[in-house]
C-alpha cells in the first residue's frame, strides 16, 4: 500500500468514526454529521471509483448539500483523483491547492518547546486552546496581525465557545484527539491538535494569534503533537499546510510533501 493509499483509507474512516453517515452517490461519497460536531464533506469514494467523476455526479451531492443545508464542501487529493477538479469547477465551484505533507524521522529531531504543552479535557486552558485557531484562520498565513489576548478574551465570552470545548473534550476523553497548546502567563497563544485512526493521526488546526506570530510556537506545537501520536503508536503523521509560507514552517518539523491536497467550496466562499 503508497502513502497515498494510506491516506485515502484515513480521509474515509475519520468521519465514520467522528459521527458522520455515508450517503452514497457512485463514484462519491457525502459524509452528514449526525449529531454534534464538525460538518463533514463529500469526497472519491474509497477504492477508485472517484476517477471517473463526472460534473453530473458533482452536481447531484451539490443538490443533496443544499436540500440538507450543509457545506457544499468537496475535499480530495490531485494526484489520486486528477478528473475531479475539472468537475467541481465546471459545477461552479472553487478550488483551494494544499501542500500534503508527511512527517518522516530526522536525525535532527525538533527540540521540545518550553512553552508548549498537552491540554486534557478537564484542563482550564482548553477553551482557549480550541478557541486561539479560529482567531488565527481569520487571519490566515504567517504574517504579524492585530488579534491578540484581548481578542481571545472577547472570543471566550461567546456562547458558542461552551460548545466547541465540550465537543473537543469528549473527543479527548474517547481518545479521539489530543491537543497541544503554547502558553506564556497563562494565556494559550497557539494550539492545533492531532486526530489518530489506528496507526494514522492527521494534524489539524495549529493556529496562533496573529499578533504571537513569528515567535516559532506553531513549529513547537506541530512538534509536540507529532512527537505525542508516535509515542502512542502511530506509524504515519501527515498534514495539509495552508500555504507554501506554511509549508515551510512544517518542513521544519519534519515534514515533506507528497501530494496536493484540494478543497472546493462555492465561489464566493473562496473568494
């Protein structure tokens, strides 16, 4: 079995085991959440029946999206699914290029960070850590930003942060998740998190406040959840980086590219 193989088996099982039922649509596959948790995506259904997607199956899930008013969200990989592209864009979709990434062992191991540590679901600091990331993607890429521990203050009073912290929590109790954050006087300033599927873990959602940026925190956080979900057994650790800026930032921890990853969502979204 390729990496790529690996990862088609993972990209189709983390939904599943995250809540989410399968509707099957031939050569694709729409993945609902059915109960709390993130929206999921349709996807090349497993074993390579994706390669024949036309814009006529892309069309059909894009209907279904909007009678169940989820995302019109399609995420796959170029090089395993090179035609769907052509479809999803002749649907009227944009399309968002990834670097695909995956760590591979070092004789230069990244040193541990000294601000940055696990965060358990009983953990105060929690909210802040699911929280730092959303503040962060709103400002994406690497660059200096106004939004810092003010901001994050203001975010944590939302109502809607309760919810994102008891869902990350109990992913974290089932060990379906574990998060890392870096902290300095107590207040979280970057975190991500990794989610294992057997011996697979992807790392998702290492944000920091645009205003920490630059300091070498998401290198420290990367580095500690990839050195966690090898400790606890897993064989491959892979990512999606937001840019070729971002990429580099995780070559730095160990990481290589291996293929393109690929998100289409309605024009206006990817505006």
């Amino acid at each position: 079995m390729t990496i790529l193989d690996e990862l088609e088996r993972y990209y189709d099982t983390v939904p599943r085991v995250g809540g989410a039922r399968a509707e099957d649509f031939g050569p694709l596959t729409l993945f609902v959440q059915e109960g709390q948790g993130w929206p999921y995506y349709a996807r090349p259904t497993l074993g390579g029946a994706g390669a024949r997607v036309g814009v006529d199956d892309v069309r059909r899930v894009l209907e279904r999206q909007r009678e169940l008013k989820v995302p019109e969200s399609f995420e796959w990989v170029a090089e395993t699914t090179p035609a769907l592209r052509a479809a999803v864009e002749a649907a009227g979709l944009h399309v968002h290029a990834h670097p695909l990434m995956v760590w591979e062992p070092s004789d230069e191991p990244v040193a541990a960070h000294p601000e940055v540590r696990l965060v358990g679901p009983q953990d105060p600091l929690l909210a802040a850590a699911v929280t730092v990331p959303v503040l962060a993607f709103r400002a994406p890429g690497t660059a200096l930003g106004e939004a810092g521990p003010a901001e994050l203050a203001t975010s944590l009073a939302d109502p809607s942060t309760e919810s994102r912290r008891a869902h990350v929590a109990a992913m974290l109790a089932s060990g379906r998740t574990a998060v890392a954050a870096a902290v300095r006087d107590g207040v979280v300033l970057c975190a991500g998190q990794y989610n294992p599927v057997g011996e697979v873990a992807e790392v998702v959602g290492v944000g920091t406040l645009p205003a920490a940026r630059r300091q070498g925190l998401a290198l420290g956080v990367t580095a500690a959840l990839t050195a966690d979900a090898l400790a606890r057994g897993t064989r491959t650790v892979f990512l999606s980086a937001g840019d070729e800026d971002v990429a580099r930032i995780y070559g730095r921890a160990g990481f290589r590219r291996v293929a393109t990853a690929l998100i289409a969502e309605p024009a206006a979204a990817g505006a």
